[in-house]
C-alpha cells in the first residue's frame, strides 16, 4: 500500500496526506495516557486520605 491509499473505513479524508492518520492516534494514545494519569492520581490521593481519616499517619 503507498503512501497515497488510504485503508478503507479510515476516518481521513482523501486530501488530509499521508500523516493525518498517525496524528489522530497519537492524539487518542495521549488522551488515554492523560486519563490513566488522572485516575492514578486521584486514587492516592483517596488513598491518602482514607489512611490520614484512619489516623494511619499519627506518630505513636
């Protein structure tokens, strides 16, 4: 396949050139990236918190 074919179901239009495809996955990995970043932060911080309510960070 060149460079100039585009698969067929590709959401790309004919004119965008060879390079559009890569950036509409790289643009849906970076989201996936951002919401996995999100979630892990928010579950420390749920983390911490339960752990603080539980007086886990008293000194004893």
């Amino acid at each position: 396949m060149s460079d100039e074919e585009t698969p067929a179901g590709a959401d790309v239009p004919p004119d965008a050139g060879p390079g559009a495809a890569r950036r509409g996955t790289a643009w849906v990995i970076l989201g996936v990236v951002a919401v996995a970043l999100l979630i892990c932060c928010c579950s420390a911080v749920i983390g911490v918190a339960v752990a603080w309510s539980a007086g886990l960070f008293d000194a004893r």
